[in-house]
C-alpha cells in the first residue's frame, strides 16, 4: 500500500484546500430552500470557488463527471448530478464539495433539510450520519488502527437502526484526490496502523433501510438505496497530528473541536 505522509509544506497547503472547502458549504446554507434547482445551486458553489477561492472544483470533469458538485437529494446516496430538478420542503440534502487549490485537495459534505422541517426520521438519520463520523473522527491518532474507524461508525449505526453503505469508503487525498488508504465505514478487518502525516477522509453514507446500492445506469453516476428509503451523509478531511487529528474542513457552524489531542 502507497501511503504518502505529507511534509509540513504539505500540510499547510491542505489546511488551505480543507479551509476553502469548508467556506463553500457555508456559503451555500442560505440558498438551500424550497423550489431552487440542484444546478442553480451548483452554479452558485463553482462561481465562488473559482472566482471567490482562486481555486476549482476537482469533480468537474473528474472521468467524465460533469458537474462542478454532487448534490444527492432524499433515497440518492451519492454522485448526484446537478440539474433541473426542484427541492421542497422537507428534503434532506447532501452537498459533496471537493476544492482545488495550488495542486491539493479538500474534500467534505454535509447534510441540509430543506425548509422549516422534515420527518423525525429523515432528522434523526442525518443525525447518526454526523454523529457516527464525529465518533470515528475521535478515534483518529498515531498508533490507531484504521478498523477503528469503521468499528465507531458500526456502533452509532446499530444503536440507530440504520445501516451503513458498503460499496464507498473514505480514501486518502492530497495531491492525489483519491489515494491509499481506503477507509472502510463498517466493522471490518483492516489492520494498518495511523502515522503522523496521513491525510485521508471520513464519510459515512448511513441509510434508513437496506445497505444495498444501485447505480443509475443512464447517468453512470447517481447512486440511490435499493429500497429507495433515504441516506444521509457527512465527510470531513483529516490530518493525523502528532498526538491526535486535525479536522482541515470543519466549519463555523459544527460544534465540535479542530484538533483532538490524547
């Protein structure tokens, strides 16, 4: 496995990246309401990247992608594609931004309720889905094994009765947007040991129903649930410090710490 730890000029360059990716979910907030299209939304966040962050998006035109952002809306996982269609009240919205900037990668999501409420379910499914990152996060130090990540996010999940998806995982990123490690969101078996250095992601896509996936076979993209019960999903981007980890994309709005130490 080719990990790459990253030097310290690296690191300030994915604070950089992680900084500006946490900027764009911010922005974004106060458009996210009823009746706006997924591509006027879109549209907005790659005006700001690029004209605002100095940056672009690393998903626009990512093997073929075409889009500058996913916007995954209710029973859709991940990889939705921005388009005409509508939000309304009470859908549960996940934006996946990744930012370009000066050769590295910041990458994140986060969920959003559109309107002034939805279902207790579609609430509390978003809540486990941060909460069971949050937790996996926590774990996150030198000398951790990477299948504690996954063993975390199983017991938010079970405690729920939600299930996590199987067939994505978080990676690492740096220069390279996808790079080793692959970081598994169930209980697993995966024994590798976390080094100061190591950038990689924690995202968990947690559904309401069955685990099961399927992809859109028209679009090659858009992944929705089996069941088409809806799945929620939070990712931040993270740095192994010496004593603990550094979240590179947490935003204003998250009550919780940028650096954990142990």
């Amino acid at each position: 496995m080719d990990i790459t730890l990253k030097s310290p000029n690296e690191i300030e360059k994915m604070r950089i990246a992680g900084a500006a990716t946490a900027r764009v979910l911010e922005m974004i907030e106060p458009y996210v309401v009823p009746g706006v299209t997924t591509e006027e939304l879109d549209n907005i966040m790659n005006d700001y990247i690029v004209n605002v962050e100095k940056a672009k998006s690393a998903d626009l035109g990512y093997q073929g992608y075409p889009k500058a952002t996913c916007i995954s809306i209710n029973e859709v996982v991940c990889h939705g594609i921005p388009g005409p269609h509508k939000l309304k009240e009470g859908d549960i919205v996940n934006i996946d931004v990744t930012v370009l900037k000066d050769r590295f990668h910041g990458d994140s999501s986060r969920m959003y309720i559109v309107g002034n409420h939805t279902s207790p379910r579609n609430e509390q499914l978003c809540k486990c889905a941060q909460e069971s990152m949050y937790e996996a996060i926590k774990t996150v130090r030198p000398g951790s094994n990477l299948a504690d990540i996954g063993d975390a996010i199983q017991k938010v999940a079970d405690k729920a009765g939600f299930s996590i998806v199987r067939d994505y995982c978080g990676h690492g990123i740096g220069i390279g947007f996808h790079e080793e490690p692959s970081v598994l969101h169930y209980r697993n078996n995966e024994n590798l040991i976390l080094q100061e250095g190591m950038c990689f992601t924690i995202e968990p896509m947690i559904n309401a129903g069955t685990y099961k996936c399927r992809t859109n076979r028209k679009d090659g993209w858009t992944v929705t649930t089996a069941d088409k019960q809806p799945s929620a999903q939070y990712e931040h981007t993270l740095l192994v410090i010496p004593n603990g980890v550094e979240v590179l994309t947490l935003r204003k709005d998250e009550d919780f710490p940028r650096i954990i130490t142990h």
